[in-house]
C-alpha cells in the first residue's frame, strides 16, 4: 500500500539499520519526504521513531543505511556541512526544550545568534523575532520567562524558534504529547498552516491519531523496524491487517 510519486524527494531514507544491543530498533527502514509535503510517521512507544528522526539530524549514529537532505549524503558531510544542513531543518522537541533562564525574546534570538552564516549579523532581531511570534499567535509574550508560559504557549514558543530559521524541513517529535484535547488541536491547524503559508516540507513523528487524520497528506507505519505500510490516512484506515488496524482501533 505506497502511494507513488515522481516528484523528487527533499529527504531520502535507504535501507536504515539502528540496534542497541540486540534491539535492532531499526532494520532496513526507509523513507522518502516529498518536498512540501506533510509526512506522518506512527508507530508503538519503542519502535524507532525518534531514533529515525535522531539520526536525520545527526544526534545519533546509525549502523547503516543512507540518509540523504537536499541531495547531501550525511555519510559524507563534514561538521561543517552537516551545520549548514541543520540550518534548513528546523527541530521541534517533544518537551519544547526552551531555555529556562531565557525570555521568549532570547530564547528566539539564540538561534539567529548561533547561525550568522545564513543571516549574517542581525543589528536589530525584533522584526524576525516579532514576525515568528505572529505566526503563532504569541506577540504579546515577547518578554515573559518559559516558567510564565502554559504547556500550549512553549510548544508555539518552540515552534516560533524553529519558524525563525526559515528552515525548508521541519521534524516535529510528538507535537501533541502533553496537551489537552483543545490545545492538541490548537496546535495541529497551526502546524497545518504553517505547512500552507511557507510550503514547509514536515516529518511528523505521533502517536495521535486525530493529528494524523487532520496533518497528513501521507502516513507511514513502522513496524518491526521497517516501513511495513505506507498510504493517505484514509487508504491505512480502510486496511483489514490486522497489524495496521491496531493503529485506528
């Protein structure tokens, strides 16, 4: 069940290997991120999401297998390749991962700071910083503490540092973990219009399905470490497998 397309990919996953051990966590996934594009991932809690994602940016080694982003195989980049690569894939962590001791207004600033090789040096952030709070809905927050801020408020805060990069990728571990029901869905049609305003090309790692059915224009199902299915939300929920039926039970 694949969905086929000719248009080229802007990530590409081949024959993925990844064990700890003898937990072979992944074994032989693959992957292609079709650019402009929202890609959903779903599997069981250990079944190698975030080491897939992990691994796309560099924050753990895989066994073997490649990795390609915007035509770079990341078995042959060098550190400063591989931070020039960083640069257009924006990451937003399962917790949010703000800086606590960091107003919004440095929190969002400290990537600019960091990547002067894109932007060059910034005399004035409040315009970038302003205009990645619009998006999110957070303008007035430019000077609250992460402590100020609700669950719903850090994920967008997170979401606006990500946003500031003007990255061509962005990967979103669990956008939804943590939230309540109406936040949850909150920050779904955010994710879904940021997809639509900056035509953004996303992996997004879930286990909520009603994220799924609302963000993805295609799904993947890793199973046993490998793609075991892959499809529209609708086509995966039509399936009798009873491996895949699991997933919408």
């Amino acid at each position: 069940m694949t969905t086929k397309t000719n248009l080229k990919p802007i990530i590409e996953i081949k024959d993925l290997y990844k064990s700890f051990g003898e937990n072979h966590v992944l074994d032989g996934f693959h992957l292609d991120l079709i650019e402009g594009e929202n890609l959903v991932v779903m599997g069981k809690s250990g079944s190698g999401k975030s080491v897939m994602i992990k691994c796309l940016i560099g924050l753990e080694e895989f066994d073997s297998g490649t990795i390609i982003i915007m035509d770079k195989d990341l078995s042959n980049v060098n550190q400063e390749e591989l931070d020039e690569i960083r640069t257009e894939v924006g990451f937003l962590f399962q917790g949010s991962a703000l800086y606590d001791s960091m107003s919004v207004r440095e929190n969002l600033e400290f990537p600019l700071r960091r990547h002067t090789k894109k932007f060059g040096e910034i005399e004035d952030t409040t315009p970038m910083v302003m205009e990645a709070l619009r998006n999110v809905g957070l303008e007035s927050s430019i000077n609250l503490m992460p402590n100020e801020l609700s669950g719903g408020m850090k994920r967008r805060i997170a979401l606006a540092r990500t946003l500031i990069l003007q990255p061509k990728i962005i990967l979103y571990d669990e956008p939804t973990t943590g939230l309540d029901p109406i936040t949850s869905k909150e920050i779904i049609l955010l994710m879904k219009s940021i997809q639509e305003k900056y035509k953004t090309s996303s992996i997004i790692i879930t286990h909520d399905i009603d994220c799924a059915r609302v963000i993805a224009n295609r799904m993947i199902l890793l199973i046993d470490g490998i793609n075991y299915a892959e499809g529209t939300f609708e086509e995966l929920a039509a399936s009798k497998d009873p491996k895949i039926e699991a997933f919408f039970k």
